[in-house]
C-alpha cells in the first residue's frame, strides 16, 4: 500500500514542478543568439545566458503586475531576448523588499527590476543604504498621470470648487499606502494651495481606492486615482465617479477622458506630477550590457501590443533613455525628497 | 427571464469541447496545486498566466480570453477543494483558507479514524457553498456588488470584531491560556511593515552591517506569514508530540469501510446541518464579495459561526463535522463571490481573483462594468464554467476519497519523514525564503511544546490570520473619524454587526452566570 501511495504523490510533486519549470522557463523558444559566448565573465557578457528575473515589487495583480507581465508577454511573443525574462514578485515594505533584491544583484545583467514612484518614496522614508540613482537605468515606458475624482453626484463641479471646500474644512480623502505618491499629491496641493490638511484614508491598492470613493466609504469624498483606476467606475450605463481635472500640462486628446480640463487652468498649477512606469536594472552593469536591455525595451515601446496597452490604460507615451532618463530620475528623487522633509516624513 | 438566455448562451459557450478541455485542466492543476502545501492558487493562477496569454490569443485553434479565463479559474475551484485534502490528512495547511480545517478536520480523520468522511464532508460542503454562490452571482451580481462599495472601515471592523467574538473561548480549557496565546497571535501578526504609518515595526537588525542580518530584516517587512507558522505548529508540532506519545511503530486505526458508504454519512451529517451549511454559504457569498477580503478571512467566519449555531461547542477542535462543513462552504462561496466586484466593478476581491484580473489587462479586456455589454459571451461563458467546474471538481474529488483514505493506514513511520519534506519545501515555496522555512521549523518546536504545556493553538492562528486586516479597518476607522469613537457606529450596518459581536461575547457569560446561579441554588436545596 505504501508503495502505491508514496509513488503516487512523488509523481505528483514532480509533475507540477515539471508544470512550473515548463511554464515559467520553457515559454520562450532557445534563439541561436544564446550560445554566442562560451562561458563569459560578467564583465563581458553583452547578452543574458540564463533565464532573467522580472522583478516586481507588488503583489500579483497590483498596478505594476499587469505592466510587468504585459512588458514580458510582448518580449516573449516578439523573440525580443535570446533568455525568457520571467516575471518575479518580492512584494513587502512598500517595495524594499524588491529594491533591496535586486540592489545586492550588483553587476548581473539577469535581474531588472519595473518601478514606480515607490521606488523614491519608500528609499527615502525607510532610509534604506542606497539611492534610485544608484541602480542601472534603462528606460521610461509610459507616465501615467493622476487625475483630481469626485463621485457622480458630488456638488464640486471643477477643481476651484474643491480647493474652496478643501479650505472650510478638512476633507476626507483615499490613497494608496500612507506615505505614497498619493498622499505626496494630496500633501502637494495641500502646500500649493494653503488648504487645510485632508483627512488621508490609506488602501491596499490603486482599485480599492476608487471603489473607496465609489462606496463612500469612511465618508472619503475624493482621490488623485489613475485614469484606468478610475475607468470600471466612470465608463457604462451605472456611473459612480467623474474626473475634475487632470494633472498634466495639455487636456487629453484621444479616448473616453477627451477635453477634460487641466487642473492648472482651474487654479492647481501642479502639472508635473506623474506615476513612472520604468525599468531599471541590478546596479554596476557596463555599457554594453545596459545597451542591451534599452534596446529590448525600445522594441517593447515601438511594439503595437504595448501602443494598445498605453491607449487602453489612458497611459502618456513617454519613452526615456540615457541621459534624458537619468536626469528625470534625479529631479523626481528630489521631488520626493522635497516632499518628505516637508512633512517630516523622515524620523 | 433574460438572465436564463443569457446563462444558457453561456453554458453553450463553456461546453465547447476545447472549454471543456482546458476547464479540466485547470481544475485538476487546481487540486494538485491545493493538495501542494505553499504553492497556493494564488501563485499557481500567476505561474499560468504566460500560457494564458498565448490561449487567448488565440493561437490555439478555437480558443479565446472565454478558454483563458475558464482555464484560470478553474485552477481557483480546484484549489479551493483540494487545499483542505491536506490539512485532513497531514495537519498541513495546503491553502491559506484550509487553516481553519486543521481544527476539526485532522481530528476526525486521524483521532476518530474517519479520514474518508472527513474528505467528504468537506467537498460535500464545498460544492453546496459553491453552488449557492454561484447561483447569487448569475442573478444578483450588479446588484449585490454595488451595494457591498458601501462597506468601508468601520462596517469590515464590525466584520471583523463579530468573527473575534464568535471564536472566543475556542479549545480553552482554560481561558487564561487562550488569552496568552491570543495575544501572542497578535503580537506577531504586528511584526512587519505598516502601511498606515509607512513605517517598520518590530523589526529588528534595521541599519546592520552583516549581511544576513540585514536579509533577514528586509525579507521581516512582508510580515509573518501565517502558512509558515501553522504549518510548523500543526504539522511537526503534531509528529514530534504523537511520536513522543505513541513511538514511532505506531500504527493508525483507521476505519475500513470506504467509499459510498462515507457519502452516505457525509449526506446525512449535511442533511442535519442544512440551515448551518446554507447560511454559511450565503454569508460567505457576502463576504466575498467585499473588495480585497477573500476566502480565507471568510473561512474563520464560518468556523466561528458554526461553533456559535452548535449545542455542543465543546465538540469543537475534536473533530466535529460541523466544523468541517461550515468554514469550507463559506469558504469556497466567498472564493466564487471574490469573482463579482471583478467582473462587475473591476476590483478584485481576492489576491486570486487580483491575479485573475491582471490575466485580463494582459489580454486587452478592461475588468468592469462594460465587460457585460460589450464582452457579454466571455461573462456568461465564465459563469456557466463555474457552474461546471464546481460540478467536475466534486465528482473528481469523491472519486479520490477511498485513495486519499487509505494513506491514512500507511504506518506512521513511513509517513511522517514524508510529511516534513513536504512541509519544508511547501514553506519554502511560498516566496522561495529560507526565512519561513526557519519559521516553520521554530514553530514546529513551539508547537510541540505548547502541546505539552497543554496551550490551545486555535486562538493564536486565529489571531495571527485576522489580526492584521482587524487591525488595518481600526485604524483606517479611527482616522476618517478623527478618532471619534462614534465612528464606529456611523452606519446602520456597523452599528448591527456590532450589536451582534456584543451579543454572541456577552450570551456565554449570561449562561454561565446562570448556569452558576442554578448550581448554587441546587446546593442550596441539599441543605435543607
């Protein structure tokens, strides 16, 4: 009986490693370009020999999730990398978790890593040992902005509206965790138009916090959510929120958010202020293997799945590289730093 | 009734033979997945989601994001049944919402000899809590989720507060030591990264120089996961404790009678429990359609509730059927439920069902309220496969009972090395840490000792599982209310909920008192 039962269950356990392997690693066909070198060191490696960790720093499902595997399924389907990049999550601590992974990667073409404003705000909230700066940039696939929502049936008909109830009296608002880019936002307007501070509800995530606003819940009466976040709610027949402005320089110019006013032409003049949706890689890497992966991605950028992603999303196209991306990095790291000393978010 | 055209264009669409196909692979995927301790549905839907992808593309002749989806889900419906196989036979928990089933399901199996009814009892029950579901999301779907956007802090800490209330006093025979380890629970759900504050608490090692140290002190910021530790707790804690009592050549006396005659028992147990299993589930379905509260939360509910509906609570933790049926229909109705906000709001409601959503991004479909006018195939295709694999995942869960059984008459020597293989690599697998498997092995030394000290375990997995979500809602409460207590009975809905909580705490003590008056009236009488 023990025979039969313990044969049976190793099959099993090997069966669905076999599954795991075949589906993470087996999904990209070899390319001939993967036995260019025999064996080189890492200082001369110019292409992956080995399967490539996409790592991800929310959980599966989040906002970063669906970009990082939509970027992995592009590279897949298109041959763009001679090795399968397979998409990794080390959510935790707001994103540390993943940074720090990658940063002790140092010099290893393998791991690159998407990220998003957390990437500042969390490394310089935690004090972690390292800066943004300090990892291997490649590229800026897209910048997704923030939009100023209300419900449906809010008496706040634009954003001068707001600013005067945000100045009675304090307003309840929603955003992803405490000391994010929502709350960054919020604390920006906050300083900008000398309201009075909001009430700052934290959520799990970027859906939960429009369905925050939708449901009323915990008397919250606005967020800055994304245009996707806010789409399930504003699209169809059963509409529950209503976008007063973007925070962007000119007004949407294609899709459902067309002609939405700017929120600088209703009296905000915050319109720099984005979610980046970019990808950086293990710190140290030469050139030439940084080389690589901006051309990947630059393939990923020009592809007709992700210009379909970006519109579908409500995504700006923004593709940045080399110096142009560095520099982009460094003022949004002092963006962020601004913020946080302001606010004594740094104990 | 529209609906009924629209669900049989569903059905029509899910019987296609290569829906069917991969509706078969997904749930039995599912199950191997469930029996799996560590690799959860959750990562087993997020390791599928690449062939997802290529299938609904299309570039498998008749398939589509309808096969995709089902393909998906089924992995969740097989999963849902098959994590409890586990926790009956090998006190393992082999999904987060089969912790609960440790309570009562290994006992039954392993103390009383009943692992076939015990198996069956709880597919028996998943598939009743499965089926209401199911039926709730095709009729009421837009409507149920519209109304559940309204639930915020203070009405999911009422939630929390009831299920609080209904566990109390679990496996306490004395109520000191389920106190201790309440707070121990707690305590250690407290350990990580805060995301209310943005800061890290009970950390320790922050700012060190040595390197595992500081691996140590980043991989803490994701908390403690509760499947290391009840597996630790449950699964080596029970083999050191039993070996130690009985030796090592003991061997299990395990009922021979297999097969129909479980089911039989198991319909007659569901027979006497039907209002039990039928209110749990619709409560279940409820739940799981808050945004972001899935079948694990509910299942302890569930637990907690069926214990509270029994005349003879202290069956609990002994092996009592009810304690078996009615977490697991809650359970897998909340798991359906998750599915609703999804499809009908575009918000998950559970992390299996966020990974489900993000299959749909990739494939280009926008998860909302338009996904019904404009995709109305891929819906109701999606719901009649529920229907489906629910149905499949049964028939092929209870033709693997009398298998499933008899590893229960392998000799416990055999047996038991196996056991703490899987349990390690299945700790290990959860976020490919050494650290939960260093977790799993302390609290299987933990385990074993607070056994000996004669410490309940329930109360602190209880408490680890529920603390950090109760914990959140409080302080997510206190903040919109500007810390007015008032707050917190804001709404009708908290204000009931909470009324409940009161009433299942205050009712035992209100017995007993009595219970105390009767005795000492009586003794009173003997003097006279």
């Amino acid at each position: 009986m023990w025979r039969v039962t313990g044969k049976r269950f190793v099959t099993i356990l090997g069966s669905v490693m076999l599954v795991a392997t075949a589906c993470g690693g087996g999904a990209a066909a070899p390319s001939p370009s993967a036995s260019v070198a025999a064996s080189p060191t890492a200082e001369t490696m110019t292409q992956p020999t080995k399967p490539i960790e996409f790592v991800i720093s929310t959980a599966p499902g989040g906002g970063s999730d669906i970009y990082a595997r939509a970027m992995a399924g592009i590279i897949e389907k298109n041959k763009l990398s001679p090795q399968p990049v397979q998409p990794v999550n080390k959510e935790g601590g707001s994103g540390a978790v993943a940074f720090t992974y990658v940063y002790e990667k140092k010099a290893d073409m393998h791991y690159i890593m998407i990220t998003l404003n957390s990437f500042f705000t969390t490394i310089i909230t935690q004090k972690l040992p390292y800066k943004a700066t300090d990892f291997t940039p490649i590229a800026n696939m897209a910048l997704d902005p923030f939009f100023l929502w209300v419900n449906d049936d809010s008496p706040w008909k634009n954003a001068g509206d707001f600013v005067t109830a945000a100045k009675a009296g304090s307003i309840s608002v929603a955003g992803t965790g405490s000391k994010q880019e929502d709350e960054a936002l919020f604390r920006r307007i906050e300083d900008t138009m000398k309201t009075k501070a909001f009430t700052y509800i934290p959520q799990t995530s970027g859906a939960t916090v429009a369905a925050a606003l939708a449901g009323h819940q915990g008397g919250v009466n606005a967020t800055v959510n994304n245009p996707s976040e806010g789409l399930p709610f504003y699209q169809g027949t059963n509409k529950k929120l209503r976008p007063l402005c973007a925070f962007t320089p000119e007004s949407p110019k294609t899709g459902v958010y067309t002609g939405l006013a700017t929120c600088a032409s209703q009296g905000i003049p915050i319109d720099d202020y984005y979610i980046m949706r970019a990808i950086v890689a293990a710190p140290g890497l030469t050139p030439a293997q940084q080389a690589f992966w901006v051309d990947v991605f630059k393939k990923v950028y020009d592809s007709a799945e992700w210009k379909k992603f970006m519109d579908d999303n409500a995504l700006n196209p923004d593709f940045r590289t080399g110096i142009d991306f560095r520099q982009f990095l460094t003022r949004y790291q002092q963006v962020h730093q601004d913020i946080a000393t302001k606010f004594n978010w740094v104990q | 009734m529209e609906v009924f055209g629209l669900l049989a264009g569903g059905f029509a669409t899910a019987l296609q033979p290569i829906n069917i196909a991969f509706l078969f692979v997904g749930v039995t995927l599912g199950l191997v997945i469930g029996v799996l301790p560590g690799l959860g549905g959750t990562s087993g839907v997020a390791i599928l989601l690449p062939i997802s992808v290529v299938i609904a593309r299309g570039d498998i002749a008749g398939a589509d994001t309808t096969t995709a989806v089902i393909l998906l889900a089924g992995i969740y419906w097989g999963a849902l049944f098959g994590g409890v196989i586990t926790s009956i036979l090998f006190n393992i928990p082999g999904e987060p919402w089969s912790v609960v089933l440790l309570f009562d399901g290994f006992p039954l199996a392993k103390r009383k000899g009943k692992p076939g009814l015990a198996l069956t009892s709880s597919f028996l029950a998943s598939f009743v809590g499965a089926f209401i579901a199911t039926v709730l999301f095709t009729l009421f779907a837009k409507e149920i989720a519209d109304r559940a956007l309204a639930f915020g802090p203070p009405e999911l800490f009422a939630v929390f507060v009831l299920s609080f209330a209904t566990l109390v006093g679990l496996g306490a025979e004395s109520p000191l030591k389920a106190l201790a380890m309440l707070a121990m629970g707690l305590l250690l759900a407290a350990i990580g990264f805060d995301t209310i504050t943005g800061s890290q608490r009970l950390i320790p090692f922050a700012g060190s120089e040595f390197e595992p140290l500081r691996n140590i002190q980043i991989n803490l910021l994701a908390g403690v996961g509760f499947v290391p530790v009840t597996i630790g707790l449950f699964g080596i804690g029970e083999i050191l404790a039993s070996a130690e009592e009985q030796g090592i050549g003991y061997m299990e006396k395990i009922s021979a009678k297999l097969g129909f005659k479980d089911l039989l028992e198991a319909l007659g147990a569901l027979r006497k429990r039907w209002f039990l299993v039928v209110s749990n589930s619709l409560i279940g379905f409820l739940f799981g359609v808050l945004p972001g509260h899935g079948a694990t939360a509910a299942s302890f509910l569930g637990y907690g509730l069926a214990r509270q509906y029994a005349k003879n609570k202290e069956d609990f933790g002994k092996g009592e059927i009810s304690g078996i049926m009615g977490p697991q229909a809650t359970a897998d109705a909340a798991g359906v439920a998750s599915l609703v906000p999804m499809v009908t709001l575009g918000v998950p409601g559970s992390p299996t069902s966020a990974v489900i959503m993000a299959g749909l991004f990739v494939w280009g479909l926008q998860p909302g309220p338009l996904l019904f006018t404009e995709h109305s195939t891929f819906v109701w295709g999606l719901i009649a496969s529920i229907y489906l694999g629910h149905f499949l995942t049964f028939i092929l869960c209870l033709l693997a009972v009398p298998l499933l059984a008899s590893i229960m008459r392998v000799p416990y020597a055999i047996i038991t090395p196996f056991i703490v293989v899987i349990s390690i690599i299945g700790s290990y697998s959860l976020n490919n840490s050494m650290l939960d498997v260093a977790f799993t092995v302390i609290f299987g030394l933990v385990g074993y000792w607070l056994r000996k000290m004669k410490y309940p375990l329930a109360p602190l997995v209880v408490a680890l599982v529920l603390g950090d979500s109760t914990e959140r809602e409080l302080r997510k409460t206190l903040i919109a209310g500007a810390g007015n207590p008032a707050f917190f009975f804001s709404s009708t809905l908290s204000t009931v909920v909470m009324i409940l909580a009161a009433i299942v705490l205050i009712l035992p003590l209100v017995g007993a008192v009595r219970g105390r008056l009767r005795r000492a009236g009586v003794a009173a009488d003997d003097t006279d």
